[in-house]
C-alpha cells in the first residue's frame, strides 16, 4: 500500500477496508504498519463520508488499542473526517446527520480504546455533538 503512489480512496473504500479490520488486533506489529500506509489514503479523500461509511469504519476497528499510536493516529483522520468532510454534496455548510447504526458502530468501534487518551476523548466530544445536531 505504501508504494501505491497517488491512490485515494473513496468514502466506501475506507468504511469497507477498515471494516476488513475487525477481527484484526492492535498488538500485532503487520496490522499497525498497514495501518500506517492507510493513514495518509485515507486523510487525502475529498469524498464525503456519510454516515454508513464512518459507522462500518468504526466498527472494523473495535478490536483495536488506543495505547498504540498508529490507532490514535487514525481515530485523529477519521474525526477529522466526521468532523470536515461528513457534510451536503450540495451544501458543505450542512452537516449530514448520523444515524442510530452509526452511533452504535461508532462506539462498538472504540470499545478497546481508553478515554485516556486525547484522540479518542476528541472523536467522543465530536460524535456527542453531531448527534446533538440531528
């Protein structure tokens, strides 16, 4: 995945590819460095991510330890997409809602990860304000 070149990926790809995570763990040293190519594909989409996509991500992530920083990076991108880019086609100052599935995902998706933790305390914060939002 590194040597991918310019290879961006859509809103999908990333709900779907980080879905393929779920029953992967933290702790293993492959899964953390896939993790790491990831990142930067997945901070360059300009797609909009909905709430599907952000709610299967989530969920791939649930076995997933905030202690490492590869997945702290990665809740960072992923919040910052749910914060920027979860918004209208039409109109980017409306943010689109998330759904019930979504909320549930989300957090069956950070499970694993400690609120001790900054990035994660962030990515609570931002999905607390959408849902007051809808």
């Amino acid at each position: 995945i590194e040597n991918s070149g310019d290879v961006v990926l859509d809103a999908k790809a990333v709900g779907s590819g980080l879905h393929g995570l779920q029953n992967m763990k933290s702790d293993s040293f492959e899964v953390r460095l896939l993790i790491k190519a990831l990142i930067p594909k997945i901070e360059n989409s300009w797609d909009v991510f909905d709430s599907r996509s952000i709610g299967t991500a989530l969920l791939g992530l649930k076995l997933m330890k905030s202690e490492h920083e590869e997945v702290r990076e990665l809740i960072r991108v992923l919040c910052d997409k749910v914060e920027n880019r979860c918004v209208s086609v039409d109109d980017p100052k409306v943010q689109l809602p998330l759904s019930g599935t979504c909320l549930a995902s989300c957090l069956a998706g950070i499970q694993s990860m400690s609120s001790d933790h900054a990035e994660v305390r962030r990515f609570i914060a931002v999905i607390s304000e959408r849902l007051q939002t809808c």
